[in-house]
C-alpha cells in the first residue's frame, strides 16, 4: 500500500460541524414551499428496511414550470448514533439505483464512523423505484428484454435495436405519460438542493457513486456555496458522448473479461484453458453456441441462452472477488447446466424466482440516459466509431457498436450539454478511481480530477466498479477522514489493498 500524509482542509472548507449545519443558504425565487417543507419520518414499513425511517418529500415536476405538478421523492435513513454533523446523501449509481435500498445494506459498506457521525440519508432519484417511478415494461417484456441477443455488427442487428428502441419507447408514453421528458440528471441535482435544504444542512454532504458521480459533479455546477463534503466514486465523465461512453466501456470491459481469464489460468483449480487467449477464445465462442443452442436450466421454461450468459458474466465483472463465481458457472454451463449463471443474471437484475422484477431500474436507465444524451455526430462518425469497437474488442463490440442508431429514435431529445465541468470556488471534492474500473474507466476519473482543479484524486488498483465498501482499508480510511473529520489528502493518493 502506498499512501501519503493527510492535511486538514483549508479554512474555507473548515471541518468545523457549523460549516455543514444550521445557517441559511439561499432560495432559488418561486422554490419557497418545497425548501421550507418538514420530512414527516415514520419507521419504514417494509421489511428490509424496519430498521430505518422513511419519509417523502415533494419536488416539482419540471422546474421551468414549478407550479403544474409534484412530484414525490421517497427517503430512508439511519439517524446518527452519536454527535451530529449533519445528514449524508447517498446515492449508488445507475442510473436507477435506488438509494433507499442502499441505506438497507449500507451497514456491510459504510464505516460505524460514518453512523455514528451523520444521519445517512438514502433517496430514489426523480422516476426511480418508489419516487414517482417511470413504467415502461411489464415483466414478461423485462425478460424478453434481457434474453435477446443482438449483433450490432450487422445490419439486420442495427435494424432490430432501432425497432426495440421505438417499441420500448412507445411503451413508456403508454403507461407513463411524457415523465420521460423530466427524468434528466440537472433537474435530479435540482431535487438534491431541496432535500439539503430540507434535512436542515446549509453545505451538502455526499457519496455517490458511478452515475451518482455525474449527479454529484453536476449539483456542484448548479450549486457551487452549497457543496460540503462531497465523495464521487467510480467517476462518470459528464463530457463524453453517447459514443464515447460506449467505446470507453467496451475496452473496459473488454479488460476486465481478459483479467478474469488471466486470473482463471494463473490461479484457479481446473481452469478450463490454461492462457489469457485461450480464454477470451474460449469464451466468445461459448456465449456464441449459447444462442445458437441455449443450455437446459431447472427452469424449463428458461434455458441459459448467450444474452443471458453475457448479462451474468459483465454483472460479476463489476467485482473482482467474485470471479471464482463466474468461474463456477462457466464450468456448469460447459457441462450442461446454465441453472448457476441463470441465477447469477436474476440476481444482477433483481428478478425473483416467481418471475417479478423487484423495481423499475430497467425502464428508469433507459430513460435517464435518454434524457442525458443528446445525438451528437453524424453517420459517418458513428460509423467509423463502431467499426473500431467491433475491431478491437471482439467480446464486447458486438453489443456496444452503433448504439446512435437506437438513441437517435428516443422520441424525447435530450437539450443536456456534455462538456467539461466549470466550478468556481467551491471546497474540495474526493474523486475515487480504480484503475481496472470496467464500467467507468480510469481515463473518465483522471479527466474529470484535471477539470476541478480543487479535487484529489484516490485510486485504487482494482479492476472492480467503485471502491469504498469494497475491502480496501486504504479506501476506507481516506474517504472516513475526509466525510467526517474534514481531513483531505494533501495530494493524490494510490491504494494498493
């Protein structure tokens, strides 16, 4: 491990407890009603989360308009076991994550400091699970969803994710009205001021992770006398393009499928190749022959087909430590069984055994990020950027090509600007980055430290999807010093645990 002294942060970012409670911050003109609104808390009615108290508080629908609509974000949070520094809004990505979930496992993360210090506060962002959710699919479709495989290397599967785009969309103005129009990330940072206001802190203090990043990156442009102790792990880049998100992850997790294959050789007992090339061969041509021919499952009515294989094999990716998983499944599957990888990819996606998907995180991703994205080039540079893909990352590329073809049928055009961050005078804000990070990659966590200029830098070399609460105790120290003493790296630190 590798780690460099601590400073106390500077007298404008004081770690004094008055500098996150108490004291007025301004109102935006026409917002007085939902900035001056009482949270009613109550204990939490469902059983994961008895433990906790929810409450609800009221945002408007569209800011341009706050009068025509409320909307209500659901809350949950664990109170303060000793002195009070103010409440920590978290949020665990997605986009469509719920933070209301992430307060019910939040004790296997966080550290008893963090509890102790803060009243951690989770929340379903705008269109997310219990806060005005967007519907789009019904289960049934979320399966159909999750067990298609699409080449986007061909024509004929470009044509089929422009028509799945269209369908799902038609679905969303179906059930949900034109809520899509709403579910942008500004208006979501916008929610993020109220409820600051609301829980009575006058800075904000924030761990957000991987989408979250972006939202906590952008509430500091919109706000920048508000922001308190802000932690963004897994650091999405908000000046990438639809396109350049997609190139970036494919090398990602392109990566990612080569250390797992690197790992499997290297350390596991009856690894089925004995190379790293041998495994990423092995491997595209086994979620290849699943679609051709899916294998049984004890669900009958479910064989293990690639798309769903896939699906299994990139949620494991997202954490190092479970790669002796994925390894169990793949050696099942290539003996005949897919019950294990089946059960891996229902896990992943919330699905339950009676075929019911927990919340709506499916339909709200979609939306969100259609409301994020706006088109940006032309055919001929989508072209020339999906050629690259298919080229250069031959597991993935085929379903992470040519992704403007589908987006550019989202009936909603995003008017969000992806460009660089501009912050003024704000304290520091902790960005965490893995260097191995397959769905938000180092390069997005060194570009956006080099934009805020008053922002350190904690990597960690992982190849696992964010850090803290993830076993790095060098992690954990320096985010539980920064959130509850105040107390920043001087300089960038790399954690090697």
């Amino acid at each position: 491990m590798r780690i460099k002294p601590h400073a106390a942060v500077p007298p404008a970012a004081s770690s004094k407890t008055n500098s996150l409670i108490g004291g007025e911050a301004a109102i935006p003109a026409g917002l007085e009603s939902y900035y001056q609104q009482k949270v009613s808390w109550a204990p939490c009615a469902e059983d994961d989360l008895k433990d906790y108290q929810c409450g609800q508080v009221k945002v408007p629908l569209d800011y341009t308009d706050p009068t025509k609509e409320d909307i209500e974000l659901a809350l949950a949070r664990s109170q303060a076991s000793g002195k009070k520094l103010g409440s920590l809004l978290i949020n665990p990505g997605g986009p469509g994550g719920s933070g209301v979930d992430l307060v019910g496992n939040s004790e296997d993360m966080f550290s008893p400091e963090i509890f102790s210090a803060f009243d951690v506060v989770g929340f379903d962002p705008r269109g997310v699970s219990r806060s005005h959710p967007i519907e789009c699919t019904t289960d049934a479709q979320k399966d159909e969803s999750l067990a298609e495989s699409l080449d986007l290397g061909t024509t004929a599967g470009r044509k089929r994710s422009i028509a799945d785009m269209k369908k799902f969309a038609q679905r969303c103005r179906e059930k949900s009205g034109d809520l899509a129009r709403y579910l942008d990330t500004v208006s979501a940072a916008r929610d993020l001021d109220i409820l600051r206001a609301v829980l009575g802190d006058k800075k904000l203090s924030y761990l957000g992770y991987s989408y979250g990043s972006f939202l906590g990156i952008t509430y500091a442009q919109l706000f920048p006398k508000n922001v308190g102790r802000l932690v963004l792990d897994g650091i999405l880049d908000g000046s990438y393009s639809f396109g350049q998100v997609s190139l970036a992850q494919a090398k990602g997790f392109e990566e990612a499928f080569a250390n797992f294959a690197s790992w499997c050789a290297r350390e596991a007992k009856n690894c089925p190749w004995n190379n790293k090339e041998a495994g990423l061969k092995r491997l595209k041509e086994f979620f290849k022959d699943a679609d051709a021919s899916p294998i049984p499952t004890k669900d009958s009515s479910r064989p293990l087909n690639g798309a769903l294989a896939f699906g299994a094999a990139i949620g494991i990716l997202y954490y190092e430590n479970l790669y002796p998983s994925l390894l169990e499944g793949l050696q099942a599957a290539f003996k005949g069984d897919g019950t294990p990888l089946l059960k891996v990819s229902d896990l992943f996606n919330d699905r339950s055994s009676d075929g019911k998907f927990k919340d709506n995180s499916q339909d709200a991703f979609m939306a969100i990020n259609g409301a994020d994205y706006p088109v940006q080039g032309d055919k001929k540079e989508w072209n020339r950027r999906g050629k690259k893909i298919l080229r250069d990352f031959p597991i993935m590329g085929s379903s992470m090509a040519y992704g403007e073809y589908a987006l550019q049928e989202w009936p909603w055009p995003s008017t969000a600007k992806r460009e660089k961050v501009k912050i003024e005078g704000i304290q520091p804000i902790l960005l965490v980055g893995n260097t191995g990070d397959p769905a938000t990659p180092y390069e997005m966590a060194q570009s956006v430290h080099k934009q805020i200029s008053n922002s350190r830098l904690l990597t960690w070399k992982s190849y696992s999807h964010t850090a803290y609460g993830l076993g790095s105790h060098c992690v954990q120290n320096a985010v539980d010093k920064y959130l509850v003493g105040g107390i920043l790296p001087d300089s960038d630190v790399t954690c090697d645990d």
